[in-house]
C-alpha cells in the first residue's frame, strides 16, 4: 500500500508526535538492555561490514509478494511499491545485482522494486546512514544492495493472482544455463481500479538477462529491464483531482564484467514521466537520461586486511516542456581501507569520497566504523558524511500539484551510529542502535495554499533516535520478530518538528509454518500522530493495522492469499492521503 503522493514528501508512511517525555523514557529504557546484554558474551553476528544481512533463509518463510513486504520487517525502514526511506531520509540508493533501480524522474530517488520479485532475492544487505563512500550521492538514508539467484539450469515460474478493487497480476519467467552461459526473460503485467475515484494504475514490465561465466574469478552479465506505469492521482481529500493523470516509462542497461579482483560496472538509465490534468490545461513532460560508469578493485595488504579503491563517472541529461535541456556530470574518486588482525576482535574501517559535480560543489565524504566482535555479540560505532543532489524533478518539474524551484541547493548530511548486536540464548537474538543525523539545506516538498507546494531547503535539520529488533525462533518452523523505531526530526532553527516523520513506529510479525505445506505470516503496525505541514498545526492520527498472508504448497503449484489491513482501518499516509482499507488477494503459483 502506498501513498501516491510519496514522490512529494519521500515514503511518507508514517507520523510524528510532539511529545519529548516519550522520547525521554525510551532512550532510559534502551540504555538499560543495552547494559543488561553486554556481559552476555555469546555469539550472532547480525552485521557483515556495516550492514544488515537478509539471506534467502530469511526471506523465504515470509512468503512476500513485494519487495516492500520483506523490507519493512526492518526496523527503522520504510518501504512502498516506489520507494524506500531509512531514519527518515528518502535518499537512499537501491543497485540490483549492481545497476541502479532509482527512478531518474522522481522526486526524491523513488525506486522501481517492481523489477525484482521477491521469490529470485538471494541477499539483502542493508546499510542504514552509511554507504556513500563506496556507492556515491545521494545516499544520505543510505544503501541498499540485492542480489539475485544465480541462473543456474532450466527453470520456470508462472504467478498469477486477482482481489478486490479490480486487482489482477500475472507474470512468468524462464531460464536455462548450457556451460558457460546463461539466460533469464521475464514479464509481468498488473492493473488494479484502486479505492477511491481517480486511483486506478496498469502496470508492465519485461527484462532479460545474459550471464557468460568463464571460471569463478571471471564472468560478464548484461541486463534489460523496462516498466511502464499508467495511473491517476486523486489528490488531497480537501484538493481532489479526479482529471490528474501519470504516466511513467523506465529502462535501465547494464553491464558489469568481473575479472579476479577488478570489478567494471556500466549502466544507462532512461526515464520518461508525462502528467496531465484536463481541468487545469495541464500536459508536462520530463525526461531524464543517466548514464554511469564504475572501476573499482582491492587490495590485500597483509596482516593489516584489505584496500578497495575505484573510480566513478556520471553523465545526467534532463528535457522537459517547463525548462531548457540541462545536463551535469560528476566525477569521483574513492578509497576505503579495513584494518584487522585475525587475533584481534577489533576492526577499523575508514574510507573517503571526492565527488567532483559541474552543477555543485565539489565534496569529500569521509567514512570512519569501529567494531568489536565476539564469538556471540558485537559492537560498532560509525560515522559518514554524505551528499544528495536534487532530482531534475524537484528543480525544473511543473505539475498540479507541485511547483518548479529552479534554485534548489544541494542537502549534506553527517551521520552518527551506534549498534549492538547480540544472541541472548539460542533462537532468541537481539539489535538495537543508536542514530544521529545531521541534515544541512535538507530538501523537503512544502505543501501551500490550494494544496500546490514545492521543493524548497529547510536550513539545518537533526534526526535522532534509535531502533529495537526481537528475532526469537523458540522451535522450527515458528518464528515471532519484534521492531520498534524511534525518531525525533527537528528543524533547528525553528525548534518544530518536520513533517511527515514518525516519532513512534512499531512492527510484529510471526510466521509459522503449520505444515510441511501450509504456512502462514500474520503482522501488525502501529504508527504515531503525524504532523502534515512545518507550522505543526495539522496532524494525521496514530493507527495500528493488521495484514495476514498464507501460502499452501502442492507439489510444483502454491496456493496463496493476501489480506491486508484486516480491520478495515480507516487511516491517512502523512501527506494527508486516505490510504486503503481492507483488501485482498488470492492466487496460484508454478515453479519448474
């Protein structure tokens, strides 16, 4: 369920509250656990170099139709069917198997998830404030990178599902590998009416991927995948626009060639978005070509651990019907250097970005982690700095509802982190951190007056918090998670609260497995007040919700349904949307 409003105010998913009291109490409480498990000397690693970790073990039980579905199991991430926000920050770069997923025509980075099925995700790996060094701008929330399965023999998926809403999906797949090469083509299709007048959307994509694999240390992979979105927008419920329509078409190329420890990556992005709105004589159109090149490599020096190093190069040309052709380019250099001696348990990993832009500032992002690792609990701290370009959307685009703002600075952020990681006992683990982030010109989309705002620069920004994480398996087949996030995001120099940010985010989710066939995954969410607008004088109410998905297995088939929001909520997204209420889906899967 997403808002479709989301490219305005970057994944606003969830509320903010005004107390501090709250705030007050949790941090007391989370300094407490986190005192009571540092003696317990055992051992999970829940961290691999900075990142969270979802393996295919993992993912499989939850039995995802959207990647959003799998992501928002972690704390302090929000993620729709278009985009991803960490700690509240938008800004966060998504690569697949190595080439990039943003939409180059949205707003604030919106990513196209709709190219990855869930069943094909091999890894998940999440780095929450960190990740610029070795991955470039735009990731002030951070970076997320997944890996696919690897094609390797014959195999085909049929899926297909219907629900309420008029709702209807299909897709298939086929791959097959003969020595050395591989294959993979695949399709979908989706439309669904929507809830509400003006909120329906059809949806296709196709892609193809080419793998040659001459031995382990050598190997190229080419890839082809295209979307094509069509959907209204229905507007704010005091701001209906029944006639504002959307239209989006997004094609990503990609190279990447590996050859023992020298790694290329190449990609070009295209985008092409076309709003209009007959009642307003609105007919815009924006079109965004990126293209990217990556060398990178590594060293090892010794006792001391590894060097990686490379160098980066970005091409971006924008046209559209409001603005003159514009382009830019960024050059950039990198190092990051990890020290560790195996009889040691501690490890420093430091590491610099110089991003040279000809529509900015040239900027140097540092990057500093150290962490101390024992057989059953970890510890790190961290810091990065970071940079975030704003979109060619949110500086020249004209629509119904947003205005251009051709002046638009660029957003820095210093990130600070602290994070625990611990395996109490056997099947019971445990996560918490703490996060301090500071924004300066932090972009944000203002809503005015008639409901039509714009991209403007708040000035210096805090995001503070910290996240929990409760992962307990008491027996096979049966496992219960707890999350809860809490995030306080000011703006400094009015002392408000920004909106569309969540103080209070709470999730828990148990999956079972009934049966050797029959599995089942029930979750809940609750999300606090909501402040809409940066005077603070409107607010969305807090709301809890409750989603249910089982999938029962018959040899190669699957049987599966989908209900979410099994209450019949009524709630609103934090730009003030009316989300969904009771929906659902039920279909039947094929695998080869």
């Amino acid at each position: 369920m997403i808002s479709e409003n989301d490219e305005q105010l970057g994944m606003s998913f969830s509320g903010l509250s005004a107390g501090t009291t709250k705030g007050n109490n949790f941090w007391t409480v989370l300094v407490c656990v986190t005192c009571l498990l540092v003696p317990l000397n055992q051992g999970l690693c829940f961290e691999k170099n900075g990142a969270i970790v979802l393996t295919a073990e993992d993912i499989q039980p939850l039995k995802a139709n959207k990647m959003a579905d799998l992501l928002n199991h972690v704390p302090g991430v929000s993620a729709s069917e278009t985009s991803v926000n960490i700690h509240g920050s938008s800004k966060v770069r998504v690569l697949v198997d190595g080439r990039p997923i943003n939409d180059p025509t949205s707003s604030h980075g919106s990513v196209n998830w709709n190219v990855v099925d869930p069943d094909q995700v091999e890894r998940i790996e999440i780095y929450r404030g960190k990740g610029g060094v070795r991955y470039g701008q735009d990731a002030g929330g951070g970076v997320i990178l997944v890996t696919t399965r690897k094609i390797q023999k014959v195999r085909g998926a049929i899926k297909t599902y219907g629900g309420n809403n008029g709702t209807a999906f299909a897709s298939t797949s086929v791959q097959a590998r003969s020595g050395h090469w591989g294959a993979e083509l695949g399709g979908e299709a989706e439309t669904t009416q929507g809830y509400k007048v003006n909120n329906d959307k059809k949806r296709q994509r196709g892609s193809l991927k080419l793998n040659y694999t001459l031995d382990e240390e050598r190997s190229l992979n080419l890839g082809v995948d295209f979307v094509h979105v069509e959907k209204g927008l229905s507007g704010l419920p005091a701001y209906p626009t029944p006639y504002s329509r959307k239209e989006n078409s997004n094609t990503v190329l990609s190279a990447q060639a590996r050859a023992y420890s020298l790694l290329s990556s190449t990609f070009f992005n295209t985008g092409d978005q076309h709003s209009e709105d007959v009642s307003r004589l609105l007919d815009k159109r924006l079109r965004v070509n990126e293209l990217g090149q990556d060398l990178s490599s590594s060293l090892d020096t010794g006792d001391w651990g590894s060097l990686s190093y490379g160098v980066g190069y970005r091409f971006s040309q924008a046209s559209g019907t409001t603005f003159d052709d514009q382009s830019e380019e960024v050059f950039s250099l990198f190092f990051s250097e990890t020290l560790h001696q195996e009889s040691s348990p501690w490890t420093l990993s430091l590491g610099l970005r110089a991003n040279a832009n000809t529509a900015f500032d040239d900027v140097l992002n540092p990057e500093l982690k150290l962490s101390y690792q024992q057989p059953r609990w970890s510890l790190s701290a961290s810091y990065s700095g970071s940079n975030n370009i704003p979109s060619f959307y949110q500086r020249y685009n004209h629509t119904s509802s947003t205005l251009p703002n051709p002046n638009l600075g660029m957003e820095t952020a210093q990130n600070y982190s602290l994070a625990l990681a611990v395996e109490v006992i056997q099947g019971l683990s445990l996560r918490s951190s703490l996060f301090y982030n500071q924004l300066s010109d932090r972009i944000t989309y203002v809503t005015g007056n008639g409901g039509v705002g714009q991209y403007e620069n708040f000035g210096e920004v805090t995001y503070r918090g910290g996240d929990l994480a409760l992962n307990w398996q008491p027996v096979d087949g049966f496992n219960l998670k707890f999350g809860y996030t809490y995030l306080r995001a000011i703006d400094e120099e009015s002392g408000l609260h920004l909106p569309a940010k969540a103080e209070h985010t709470g999730t828990v989710d148990c999956s079972w497995r009934v049966t050797d066939r029959l599995t089942t995954v029930f979750s809940g969410k609750y999300v606090s007040e909501i402040f809409r607008n940066r005077a603070n004088t409107r607010t969305v109410p807090e709301y809890w919700l409750a989603n249910m998905r089982a999938e029962y297995q018959v040899g190669q088939y699957a049987l599966f349904t989908e209900i979410k929001n099994l209450a019949d909520t009524s709630y609103y997204y934090a730009d003030g949307l009316l989300a969904p209420g009771l929906s659902w889906i039920a279909g039947v899967s094929w695998k080869m």
